[in-house]
C-alpha cells in the first residue's frame, strides 16, 4: 500500500472521531461565530495546522499554497449571490436561467462548503497571472498553477485535504473546480450533520433574490446534485 493510501485511511480514521462534533445549525449554514486561525488562512484549529504543514511542505518543492478563499459566512455568500443574480437578470436572463448559471459555481448561502471553516480556494502565490484566478485552464498544462495541481495529486491527502468538484466523467452540480480542496477530517462529519437539516425550510426563510423562484423541483435537483455529488471520498 503506497503512502498515499496509507495516509487516506489515516484522515478516515480521523474523521470518523471528529464526526461526533457537532455544528449547531447556525454554523453549518454560516451563521454561527466559529473560532478561526490565522492571518489570511480562517481555517477551524485542526484544518489550520494540517494547511501549514502542506503549505511547508510544498515550499520545498517552489510551490506557494495561496489562499484565494477559505471561510465565508452567510452574508458573504449572499452577497456573491445576489451580485449575480442582479447581474444575469439584467442581461435578460429569466430567474430560472440566472440561477442555472449560477450554480455552476457558486453555493446559494446557507449551502455553502465554506461555511465551516474546512474549505479552502488556493493557488501557487509564486507565479504571475492574468485574468481571474480561478480558472480551471490555469491548472492544467501550460497554465501557471499546473506544478501547485501536480503537487496536490500527489500530496494534499497526506494532510487530508482532498478535492471536493472533480472531473470525474457522468459528475453533476458544480463544474470542476481543481483549486478546492476540503480537510476531510473534520468537513465529512459536518456533512452528515448538514444533511438533517431541512434546506428548502432554510432558504425559504431568508428572502434571497429569485427565492421565489426555489420550487421543491429546483430544490431538490440541488440538493442531489450540487451538495452531494462531490468526490465520493467525502461522503
């Protein structure tokens, strides 16, 4: 068994203690008051000194682990949200059509990964780009983050980090995202506890832009296919 898979079943192992903490409702949602480490990093403690250890590791190899984003709570997110869909509305877009778009890449808030402080968006702080960052082209070969995504492959379940939105052939929801990467440890158990939540209750409370807009349809095509058809590694 190669390192890689040893330290996989090693995160599981972890993981499954971890679960037991429970989230209140408020932070699983990004409404909680979470406490966060470092400077630019808001990771929860443990998923903070696995990234500093990555981060170190990596820097032996020329490669900056950068992080684009990590924590965003619920009205960050809402924010994203309502900029877009003010934005796709207004360039003709139905409601229904604008909220397609958005959802392949952006959470409705409330939904969010990045609401538990477990998530991160990265990139090599070390190359020179142009453009948005969070391009997928950028990660692949010729693009400026193709050595930082190599490196991934190989290293990041050593820490526990593990890609969330692959691209894996048949895979709904979100596109491919190769810059986000989830601390299994700890994000497979609030996913668990994210699951009892009532979601179409959640949202239907919070008066967000096209939420009228929000059919159980919609809903629940969301649910199954943005939130849940992830990496298999994390379910």
């Amino acid at each position: 068994m190669n390192k890689v898979l040893i330290a996989f079943f090693s995160f599981l192992a972890i993981s499954m203690a971890t679960a037991q903490k429970k989230l209140c409702a408020e932070e699983l949602i990004g409404k909680g008051t979470p406490k966060l480490h470092g400077e630019g990093i808001n990771l929860r403690k443990d998923a903070y000194k696995a990234f500093l250890k990555m981060k170190e590791a990596a820097a032996k190899e020329g490669i900056n682990i950068t992080i684009v984003s990590s924590y965003r709570n619920f009205e960050r997110q809402k924010a994203i949200w309502e900029r877009k869909y003010e934005f796709y509305t207004s360039e003709g877009l139905s409601p229904e059509k604008s909220m397609e778009k958005i959802i392949e890449y952006s959470t409705i808030p409330g939904t969010s990964r990045h609401h538990w402080g477990t998530d991160i968006d990265i990139m090599d702080g070390n190359k020179k780009y142009t453009g948005d960052v969070l391009v997928a082209e950028k990660f692949e070969a010729g693009g400026p983050f193709v050595k930082l995504k190599q490196w991934m492959d190989i290293n990041a379940k050593t820490f526990g980090f593990v890609l969330v939105y692959t691209n894996a052939q048949g895979r709904k929801g979100f596109k491919y995202e190769p810059w986000h990467y989830t601390y299994a440890p700890l994000s497979i158990g609030y996913l668990n506890q994210y699951k009892a939540l009532n979601i179409k209750e959640i949202l239907n409370q919070e008066g967000l832009l096209g939420a009228e807009h929000f059919t159980d349809e919609f809903i629940q095509a969301y649910y199954k296919n943005n939130i849940l058809d992830i990496n298999p590694e994390l379910l």
